[in-house]
C-alpha cells in the first residue's frame, strides 16, 4: 500500500494544500470563459471535477488510481453531473493535441515526471489556452535524506521552489507564468467537510495504514516547516505545431 492507495482508502474529498475552500477561491478569482472545456488532471475522489461541472463546465478528469475514480464516479452520480473520468497517466494524456481550454491541477505534478507532464500539459491546450496548478514547493533548505524519505513515503519525484517551477514552465514553452498564491507553509490542509465522502471503514483497523498515519504525522513534523505550497497560472504555447 503506497500513499495514493491510503488517500483512497480514506476517501479525502480535497487532497491538497488549503483543501476545498482554497479550490472555491482560487476558482473565484479566475473567472474562467463560461462553457469552457477544462482538464482536471490527478482528479482524486473527483470533488473539483464535480464543482467545476456544477459551474457549467465541459469537464474531463483523469487520475492514474482506480479506486480514487471509482469514487469520483460515484460522486458524479451522485450529484448528477456529467464528468467524463478516465484513468491515466498525466505524463502520457489520453487525449489529441489542442483539445482543452483549461489544465487545472491540484497537488499532482510533484508526483510525475515533470517534463513529460508539463510538455502533455503543453500539448492538449489549446494554444493560449490556461494551465492552473497548485503545488507543493519547497520553502526551506532541502537535504539528501529529505527528498530521498519524501520520495519513499509520498512518492513525491520533484521537490522544488516556485522559483524553479516558473523557471520549468517557461522552458516548456508557457508564457506569462504568475504565481498567484504562495505560502511559505503549507497552513491547514483537507480540514473542510466533505458531505459525499467515502471513507473505507474497514480500512481504519488496518495496521499497516495505522502505521502509515503515524509515519505521516512524523515526516510532517519534521519537514512540514521547509515545505509551502504555491498556485501558478500560465498561457500555453502559441503556434507550436497547432492546427
Ligand atoms: C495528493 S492527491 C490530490 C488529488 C486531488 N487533486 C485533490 O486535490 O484531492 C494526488 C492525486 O494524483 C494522482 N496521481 C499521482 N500520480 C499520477 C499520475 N502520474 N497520473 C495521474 N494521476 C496521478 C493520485 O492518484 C492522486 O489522486
């Protein structure tokens, strides 16, 4: 069992720095064009994906683990809104070039091999076309031990500034990078109340994912004040090959 496999289990509706309540706000101050077809990539238990649909979206989401979709769908169903899942990997997007308006993420790109994700961003936007991340990012000093226990536990592949990370989107070829939010820490996390989650209660017992909340709790502890989170917004390549 790896930490996706436990965020499952558990069922969080908003796995990500500032949890749902910072989703509604940044979503509020982006007023994206109305009808717009956005990728919701690393949708998890689908919660976003759900709200944007609510918001009268086109929306398709995609997440790598079967039992974090299985719940979105669940979800969808049960607040009768159309999302189209699908499970894949966001370094290879099972979709054509120049298809989407928007690229939102929360909390996934840190877990991927960042060039392939960021070029597969690149290549389904439409040219021009929003990418909106929110990401874990580095604040303080970063060790050997550190990335190498953050990447066991989490699977965490890239640990990086919001200096590197605009400095890596504009050598994908993004323009007008931004970073719209930044917190040195990662504050409150996943504490807003989700009424459609499904949590394995079975799972509660288990003592291996016991062991991995204590593990969790530790690693927390003693890397949570080099760790922040930032929100960057860029404009996808224009002219690069698009139709
Ligand atoms: C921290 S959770 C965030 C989930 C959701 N965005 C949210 O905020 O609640 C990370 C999500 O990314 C998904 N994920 C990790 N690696 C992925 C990959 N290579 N491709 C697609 N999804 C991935 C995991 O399955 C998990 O649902």
């Amino acid at each position: 069992m790896d930490y996706h496999d436990l965020l499952a289990r558990l069922g969080e509706g908003s796995a990500h720095p500032g949890g749902f309540s910072a989703t509604l706000q940044l979503l509020d101050s982006l007023s994206l064009p109305a009808g717009a077809h956005i990728l919701e990539v690393g949708c998890g238990t689908g919660r976003t994906a759900c709200h944007l649909a609510h918001l009268g979206y086109r929306v398709t989401a995609i997440d790598l683990h079967r039992h974090m979709l299985d719940k979105a769908v669940r979800r969808a169903r049960k607040e009768r809104v159309d999302v189209r899942f699908i499970q894949a990997d966001a370094a290879a997007l099972p979709l054509p070039d120049h298809q989407v308006d928007v690229v939102f993420i929360e909390s996934v790109t840190i877990f991927t091999p960042w060039r392939k994700t960021i070029a597969e961003y690149a290549r389904v936007l439409k040219p021009g076309g929003l990418l909106v991340d929110r990401e874990m990012v580095l604040s303080g000093r970063k060790t050997e031990l550190m990335s190498r226990r953050l990447r066991q536990f989490y699977g965490i592949r890239t640990l990086a500034t919001a200096g590197a990370w605009k400095k890596r989107l504009r050598g994908c070829g993004f323009s007008r990078v931004q970073v719209k939010e930044h917190s040195r820490t990662m504050g409150k996390w996943g504490v807003d109340h989700d009424p459609l989650r499904e949590m394995d209660m079975n799972w509660l017992e288990d003592k291996r994912m016991q062991r991995m909340s204590r593990t969790n709790d530790r690693l927390l502890l003693k890397y949570g004040k080099r760790l922040g989170y930032a929100v960057f917004t860029a404009r996808a390549p224009v002219g690069s090959g698009s139709e």
